[in-house]
C-alpha cells in the first residue's frame, strides 16, 4: 500500500501550537485523527483545513472503504451465519491493536479484552502540539496502518517507526482510528494500570509499579448500550503472568469467548502454557486461525471443532509449527469455504471454530 509524502507545505508549517482552545474531547479526537470531519464547533475543525490533512482524510477514506468492502463485510457476513452464540466478554490475545477484527468477528461483545507489547503512549492532546508534529502525526499512523489493511495483521517494524515517531504514538491512536472508522463514538477514556491481584486502577503515574499498564475505553456504535474496550501493554509469557495481575483481572471478567489471530504461534510454546490454559478453561467459543492453540489441546469430549477455509501449513519462517493434525482434521471435517483473508496465510486462510460440547466433537 502506497503511503503518500507529506504535503509540502508541511515544510513550512509554524511550530506554534495548533490551536489554543481547549483541549478537544476524545470521540473529536478520534474522528479527526481517522481523516474523519470532527463537530463542527471542536477545536480542531480548523485543523482540518489544512491540505496535509485534506490529503490523509481523502487516503484513508479510500483505504479503509476498500478493506471493508472486501475484507471486514465478507467478515461480518460470515459471523452473523456462524457465531451466532456468544459471551459478553471477549478474549483477544496477543492482539496488539487488532479491534478491527475483534469487532467485525464479535460485534455484540460488550467488553473486549486486547493485549499486546506494543505501547499504549498518552491520551492524545492534539490541540497542545505544534501544527508540524499533528501532521507527522498522521503520516505514520498511516504507515503503522499499511500492513493490516493489507493482510489482516500487523508488521512489527511499521509498528515501531509509528511508535517511535514523536508526539503522536503509541497503540491509543491507533485504536482511535480504528472505533471512529468502524462507525463507534468514543465517550470515555483512560489511562490504567493492574496491582498484581488483577485489580483495576487509574495510571496517573506513568512510573507506577506494574506489569499491566493499559487503556480503558467506553465506546458505542450509534444508540446501542455502551461498550468497554481494554487494551494492556503486558507480557502473557509464563513468566510475564506470574505476577502481573493480567490474568486474574481477566479472571473477574467471567468466562467468554477467545480469539487468535497471527499470534506468531506463541500459544504453541509451553513458555505460554498459563495464558493457553487461562483460554481453554474460560472460553465457551474459542476462534482462531492455526498460530493460535493446536489442535492436540482441545479435548475431544469438551470441544466441537469446525474447519474453515484451507490448511496449507505455516509460512516458511515458521515452518515447524506445522500440525499433521490439523492436516487430518481439514482432510476428514469436511472445512467450509471462506471468501476473505485472514492471518500469515491470507491467501490460502484457515479458521477453526472451536466450542464447548458435552458430545465428541464430529469434526474430530
């Protein structure tokens, strides 16, 4: 995907703050930061004058208009058929930013639950930033956006350059685009961390003691009742879980669905057997593509599973993730089709949807 330079007048851009009103609400915030036209009395509607914006609205527009035409709708056409049950709360791993697909697979979660190492950065302040630094701003967001508009999954290094690109980083703008995109209107934001207990708590302290630091944000989707989206900065290693408090606060969630996607095969490792088990033992649905559990560990007589799509194995780099049971199970459970990409294997997709079932599992 194409990135387009900055317009030149960048170059010329004063380094005054971009406006002294105060500070524009989250939902303006997101809308703008989206390419999208924020109220029209916001503080940042001038803003949106200015041609490097003019040009970053009009190439998202095309962007995420063709990745829901053919990509997110046939997603949301295939859940409304085939996920028709589901939990209030959504368990989304290793997820980084990832809620386009959290939300286009599960869309009546009322909490998401994402996790990743990327960073969460600040709640963004674009009316305290220099006009040049709000406009660098939304040329990386753009190049941390490339990839997953293009495979469904994110790049580490498009990642890093967004993260590491100044005032504007982090997974919060990222996740901004994302709600405001998708038709949500953003109502609450903040900023949280977790005492090793699990326990919710306001993150006024950047430096504060904790292995879970994260963003809480209430979100809704035009007059539905509110929704909760959380993402954490957190390592669901065995080692990383022992004392963080992520999967205890998780615990109180009660049990809900779980979803894997382009998880580099981590939930393979037995380094990652805390968070494996966690999944297993709290989720009445899990979805997922072949990064995610294997296959050996849903037991034939808790789990229905339902092939989707094609196994043709992982790509090279992870070569020895390949699971001749997989194979065997996409030979004998006659896998349905699906007509959108999904993962490391866009191109030759595969999905297993896996429930709970007091009955051996046909599909097995």
């Amino acid at each position: 995907m194409k990135v387009f330079a900055l317009a030149a007048s960048l170059l010329v851009l004063s380094a005054m703050p971009a406006t002294s009103a105060e500070p524009a609400s989250a939902d303006d915030t997101a809308r703008f930061l989206a390419g999208m036209q924020p109220k029209t009395d916001s503080p940042l509607a001038p803003l949106t004058r200015d041609r490097s914006w003019l040009r970053h609205s009009g190439y998202f527009d095309a962007a995420f208009g063709s990745f829901d035409r053919q990509h997110l709708a046939k997603i949301r056409a295939w859940s409304a058929a085939r996920l028709t049950s589901h939990r209030p709360v959504l368990f989304y791993m290793f997820s980084g930013p990832d809620f386009l697909h959290a939300s286009a697979f599960f869309p009546n979660a009322s909490t998401y639950v994402l996790s990743g190492l990327e960073p969460v950065g600040q709640v963004p302040d674009l009316t305290s930033l220099p006009r040049a630094s709000v406009m660098h701003g939304l040329s990386y967001t753009e190049i941390a956006l490339s990839s997953v508009l293009r495979f469904s999954f994110f790049i580490t290094r498009d990642m890093r350059m967004q993260f590491q690109s100044g005032r504007i980083s982090g997974t919060l703008p990222l996740l901004y685009v994302f709600l405001a995109r998708t038709g949500k209107t953003v109502h609450e934001v903040s900023l949280i961390n977790l005492d090793e207990q699990g326990n919710e708590r306001p993150d006024t302290d950047r430096g504060a003691r904790s292995a879970a630091h994260g963003v809480k944000i209430v979100f809704s989707d035009g007059d539905k009742s509110p929704q909760t989206l959380y993402y954490f900065r957190t390592d669901v290693s065995n080692q990383g879980v022992k004392n963080s408090g992520f999967l205890q606060f998780c615990d109180k969630l009660g049990t809900g669905d779980g979803f894997l996607k382009s998880a580099s095969y981590l939930p393979h490792s037995s380094n990652f057997s805390k968070v494996r088990d966690f999944l297993l033992d709290h989720s009445d649905l899990i979805l997922q593509d072949d990064t995610g559990i294997p296959v050996s560990y849903f037991q034939r007589e808790k789990w229905q599973i339902r092939p989707f799509g094609q196994y043709v194995g992982p790509i090279n780099i992870f070569a020895r993730n390949y699971q001749a049971r997989m194979r065997e199970l996409y030979r004998k459970g006659h896998a349905s089709p699906i007509d959108f990409g999904i993962g490391y294997q866009w191109r030759a997709p595969n999905l297993l949807l896996a429930e709970k079932s007091g009955k051996p599992a046909d599909a097995q």
